[in-house]
C-alpha cells in the first residue's frame, strides 16, 4: 500500500465497510476478508491473489506492466465502443509503446489512451 499510495481510505469500497476504522481491522488481522474481498483488494493493489497472500520484494517491473495492463482496461471500459480483438490489441500495444517510457505519468498514460480510444 505505501509503494502504490494506498490510504486505507481508499479501501472502504473494497472491504464494503463505511470507516478506515474498519479497513484497519482487515488489514490487522481482527477480521478475515473473504474470498471476493481478498480478490477485490488484489485487483485495487494490481497484484494477483498468490502475490497478496505471499507477498515478496516487489518487482518495479511487472508493477508498471500491471500498471500499463490496468490503465488500458479502464480506457477501453470508459469508451462505449465495443473493442474487437485486434482493436484491444492495438490499445495495449500504444498503451505498453508509451507507458514504458520512464518520464510518463499513470495520469499522462491514462489521458494519452483516453485520447486514443475517443478517436
């Protein structure tokens, strides 16, 4: 959560809870989530299952493909447009073109592919 600025605020929706008092019981180990909720934290920390439940040194790698991965999929799901699979492809390939240079933003990628996909 401190490498991705995750505030426990921002996991209220995820655990289905009202307070950040709640989420810390979760994240203490006073409550266990289930298993739609473990997933549901997995896919709000961009990690797969295996990794949220043995965690490891992150790898700065596959965290900006996971990164690239999801800001493609929220910028296809924004669109009305119904992506065949070439289209899709197309998307992740301007997507990984342009968000593995060092300099670009999650914000900057995910406006350059909001852009693209508008078009």
């Amino acid at each position: 959560m401190t490498i991705k600025k995750i505030r426990q605020e921002d996991l209220v929706d995820v655990f289905g809870v009202t307070t950040r008092g709640a989420v810390g019981h979760y994240l203490t180990g006073r409550r266990q989530p289930d298993p739609s909720q473990m997933k549901a934290l997995a896919d709000r920390l961009g990690c797969t299952l295996d990794e949220l439940l043995e965690p490891s040194e992150p790898d700065p790698v596959q965290m900006k493909i996971n990164k690239i991965i999801k800001s493609a999929e929220l910028a296809m799901n924004a669109s009305t447009h119904k992506f065949s699979e070439t289209e899709r492809l197309r998307v992740f390939r301007l997507a990984f073109s342009a968000g593995l240079d060092e300099g670009i933003t999650d914000e900057q990628l995910a406006a350059y592919l909001d852009g693209f996909i508008k078009k």
